[in-house]
C-alpha cells in the first residue's frame, strides 16, 4: 500500500495565497487611483492657471538694474504729496539734486519725455544743430574766409595766408513755465502725474522756443534768425543775413514772384543749398502756392509721399506760424542750411519747483530749462524782404 506524503506543514494552504494576492492587487489598485487623482488635481491647477494668464503677458524679468528707478519713485512722492525726504536722499551723478531755489531735478523718463515733444516740434529746433552742454554759454570757432590751400613741390615749401577765426559765443537762458493741477487730482491714484506734467510743459516750452528762435531779442532770451543784421546786397557774411528784395512793397513784383525765389535759392553757395530748407508762414505759403513758372506751371509742388514735406523749387518748406506775415519791408521767407547757420544750445536737466500755497486749492508746478540760440554761419541762409 502506497503512502502519500502532504508537503510541508508550514506552507500557506491555496485559499490564504489567494486572499493575499487579492489583497495586493486592491493595494495597488487603490495606490494608482491615488496618483491619477493627484494628476487630474495638477492638471486642472495648470489649465485654470494658462486661463488666467492667457490675456496678459508677464512682463519681462529686468535683467539689469534700473537706477532711474529710485529717483522715478522719489520725484512722484515729491509731486504729488511734495516729501521732499526721498529726494533730497538722493544723488544723481554725484550731483546734487536741488537748486538754490530748491527746485529738484526731474526725473529722466519726464525730462526726456519732454525732450521728445520739443525735438518733434514746428520750430526752428528741428532745422538747425542742437547742442547739449554743461556749461552757462556756449562758444563756436567759425573760419570767415573760405578754405586757404596751397600746392607744394619737392623744392619749394607751401605757403598760405593765416585763417581768419571768428569766436561766437551764445548765452544759456531760463525758460519757465507753470502748469497747474488740484490736490484732489494729485491725491487719485490713477492719474498719470509725471505723463500729465510732462505734455504741459513741453507744450509750452515748445511754444515759447517757436517764437524765441525766430524772433527773440536776446533780451534773457535767445536772440532769433531774423532779429539778425541784414545785408542788403544780399551777399551776407558770418555775423549778417545776405537778403533778398521782391521789388514791391508788401508783395511780389508782378510777373516776377516765381523769379524772386529762384534768385534767392541761388543766392545761397551751392554747398549749403544741398540741405536747404523753406520756412515761411501759412498765409505766405497760400500767396507763394499760386505762383507760377514762364511757362504757367505753379512752383509750388506737393509731396507725393506720405510723410514727406511740400516742395518749393524742389527743396522742403516748412511752416511755422512765428514768421512774419507778408507787409511792406517785412522778412516773411527765409530759405538756407539752418543746421550750419544756427546752433541752439541747452542743458539737459529740467527743474521742477512744487507751490502748494500760491494758488490755493491748487498746486502750482514750476519748471525750468536752461537754452540759447544764435546765429553762428550768416553765410548759410538768404532770406526774401518784401520791399521795392
């Protein structure tokens, strides 16, 4: 009779192994349930965070410091509460940021803001050679006589004449201007001080540089183009305007307007004439536009570009309201290289004075900018007098 053996006692029986691995398997099913929740947590935190910031880019990380930025933060505290604390702390360029009337410098975005609207300005400022100084005047050496050459040999040394040199020097003046806002509008946050301020005191400085650069006395202002000495034969010379007459007084000869400008284009040296530039008013642009060639042809021409200036006799004309109207023996059209004939200079800081007590409920904003402007080349431009 055979005897059957059963294996070792201590093995788990079939139905324990089962239970077991059933046990695992729930383990694991419930582990991996786990993680996939945990994922569709972090997916819907991804979706909802892309929808919120699908409409609005980050800004861009600085990747430099940015050292206007204190003095930005410390001029808008000065402007709209008038703590002077931050400013005073301060120190650009080691430079102190106050004056002795303790106005303060403003800050750069302001100034260049301003800056930017003058140089876009219809002024002589976008004609003629702009100089930045630190200085209060402003001094040019200009040659009188043409260029002195001479030939040399092997045998025989050059000789020339000595350069006749001219020192123009030009004065720095003060311009001011005032602008003036309430408390109440300073106090609201959303108001843009430095953006309202700055095109309220470009818009009058680019005002009063207009008329100053043209027509200034010299009297603590620039001395303008055309309070310059005139010289009637029209030949001019470094310190005097070579001018033009039409032949009638208060207008054009008959029958010779278009002839008159023509003249005066090429009263001007031919190496000037290859930037010149027409500045006259609009009602003497309106009597100039109707002028017309021997062959009945208007010279006045307009741009077929978009952007580009009218042309008169094939150069550029500019209008600007400060020129003088057409009247007897007035200097109604000017026509030269302004850049070689008139140099403006100024400082590149502008100061801002707050008064909180003058005009009360106001705030009056004092500004200030230090410019001149004078004539350093007559020989650069001819300008057209209306007289017989």
């Amino acid at each position: 009779m055979t005897e059957v053996t059963s294996g070792d006692a201590t093995a788990p029986a079939p139905g324990e192994l089962k239970g077991a691995l059933l046990g695992f398997v729930n383990e694991l099913r419930t582990f991996r349930d786990d993680i996939q929740k945990k994922l569709n947590t972090q997916d819907e935190r991804m979706s909802m965070f892309e929808r919120k910031t699908a409409f609005r880019a980050r800004s861009p990380l600085s990747t430099e410091a940015n050292p206007a930025a204190p003095h930005q933060k410390a001029f808008n505290a000065y402007l709209r509460r008038g703590d002077e604390t931050g400013m005073r702390s301060l120190a650009i360029e080691e430079k102190s940021l106050t004056t002795a009337d303790n106005a303060f410098i403003a800050s750069p975005q302001l100034a260049e803001s301003v800056q930017n609207v003058l140089s876009n300005a219809v002024s002589l400022r976008a004609l003629a050679n702009v100089v930045q100084v630190e200085a209060a005047t402003y001094e040019a050496l200009i040659d009188s006589d043409d260029l002195v050459t001479g030939w040399a040999t092997e045998t025989a040394a050059a000789e020339t004449a000595p350069a006749h040199i001219e020192r123009i020097q030009i004065a720095l003046h003060e311009l001011s201007a005032m602008p003036r806002a309430s408390q109440r509008l300073l106090d609201d946050a959303a108001f843009d001080i430095e953006t309202w301020l700055a095109g309220r005191i470009a818009e009058k400085f680019a005002r009063a540089e207009a008329a100053s650069f043209l027509m200034g006395d010299g009297i603590n202002k620039p001395r303008g183009l055309l309070r310059q000495t005139l010289d009637m034969t029209g030949k001019g010379d470094i310190r005097r305007i070579g001018a033009i007459k039409t032949g009638a007084a208060g207008g054009f000869a008959a029958n010779n307007g278009a002839g008159v400008l023509i003249d005066l284009v090429y009263a001007l040296p031919a190496g000037h004439r290859a930037n010149a530039a027409f500045i006259m008013s609009s009602k003497t642009a309106a009597a100039v536009r109707k002028l017309k060639d021997g062959d009945g042809r208007f010279i006045w021409a307009d741009s077929l570009a978009a952007g580009e200036p009218a042309r008169l006799l094939g150069y550029p004309v500019m209008l600007s309201e400060d020129m003088p109207e057409i009247e007897t023996d007035s200097v109604s059209i000017a026509f030269g290289d302004f850049k070689a004939a008139y140099t403006i200079v100024e400082r590149p800081e502008l100061r801002v004075l707050r008064d909180p007590f003058s005009v009360k409920p106001h705030v009056l904003f004092y500004a200030t900018k230090r410019v001149g402007g004078g004539l350093v080349d007559g020989r650069a431009v001819k300008v057209l007098r209306f007289g017989a």
